[in-house]
C-alpha cells in the first residue's frame, strides 16, 4: 500500500522486491471501422446515385445505397441480383435512407 493513502492499491509497475510477481493488465478499447455490413444486403446489387459511383471511383471513399448500404464500389453489379429493398426505392414505393430527395 502506498503511504499517505491507505485506500490505494499497490503500484503494479514497482519492483516486487521478491520472488513472487505481479501481472498489470492494461485496458484499451480497440476501435475498429466496418464499412460494410454482414448479411443479405452482401448478396445484392444496390442503387447508387450515379454521381456518387463517379467520386468513389475517383476518391475511393464509400457510397451510400438507396436502402442505407454503405461500402466502397468493387465488383461487377450484372452478378447480383437487385436489393429489392433499393428497388422498391427506386420505384418510389419507400422514400430513400441515402440521405438524398
């Protein structure tokens, strides 16, 4: 224990002055970025504003679909079938969760 402050735990980085040791654990949060979302929406081509996919393809910074998806353009959409959540918004059945009128 510390001197002057009895409530105080021992300093895990002192000398232990003996054969026995102590272990200090230290904590940090580990943040970490996820740009795309596990699930259905990976199997499905999204609808993009076109000028959206033309700065992504110049910056490499992430798009946001019409149903909220959010990644950076990579693969070939002609293999996917459509989100039907983005085309339900494409038909103007829901209004858009891309931020956009």
């Amino acid at each position: 224990m510390s001197q002057g402050y009895p409530d105080m735990p021992p300093d895990p980085f002192a000398d232990p002055g003996g054969p026995s040791t102590q272990t200090a654990v230290l904590e940090r949060e580990e943040v970490e970025e996820q740009l795309q979302e596990p699930g259905d929406r990976e199997r499905f081509a999204h609808y993009v504003r076109k000028e959206k996919i033309l700065e992504s393809a110049m910056t490499g910074e992430p798009v946001i679909a019409l149903c909220g998806k959010i990644w950076v353009p990579g693969r070939d959409p002609k293999k996917f079938p459509v989100c039907p959540i983005c085309q339900e918004i494409y038909d103007g059945l829901r209004k858009p969760q891309d931020g956009g009128e």
